[in-house]
C-alpha cells in the first residue's frame, strides 16, 4: 500500500519507492547527487534551504531534503507503524 512521507516543507515521498535515506557529508553520496543532476533525476524539496539529507529511490530518482536524515527515518518508521495498525483492524 502507498504512503506518502513528508520530506518537508510541503514535499512528500512515496515510502514503496525508497531504498535508502544517506547525509550528505560523504563524498560518494554527493557525487551521486551530481550525477542525478546531470542526469535530471534529482528532486530539490529543500525550499532553497541547505541540503541536509538524500532520499535514495528505486527509479535512479535522488531526491534532496533539508530534513536531517533522523528526522525523515523517524517519519518513514512512525508511517509504517500506523499502516500496521491500520492493516490489523
């Protein structure tokens, strides 16, 4: 079933199509977001603010929040907990 996360500042992401949520500190992680963007499949939802995380999607699709990685982890588990809840009634 299809949930949809808030990546902040209005921007949400579908949580079937996540692989991985990394920082952006580590140099491979942000060659990576170079080459999305030379490739036009990076999403900017930081609202003009710093990048601070990167949601890694199935479709080589690379999208870049403001939100720290904690903070959209902590999101994507507390979604799939209710989904849970809601599947057992």
């Amino acid at each position: 079933m299809q949930r949809l996360i808030n990546a902040g500042y209005g921007n949400s992401v579908n949580s079937d199509k996540v692989i991985s949520v990394a920082s952006i500190d580590a140099a491979p992680i942000k060659r990576l977001v170079q080459n999305a963007k030379d490739m036009g499949k990076a999403i900017d939802m930081t609202q003009g603010r710093k990048t601070k995380s990167v949601i890694i999607m199935e479709d080589g699709y690379v999208g870049l929040s403001a939100l720290v990685v904690e903070t959209f982890v902590s999101r994507f588990n507390d979604s799939s907990y209710k989904g849970k809840d809601e599947e057992d009634e």
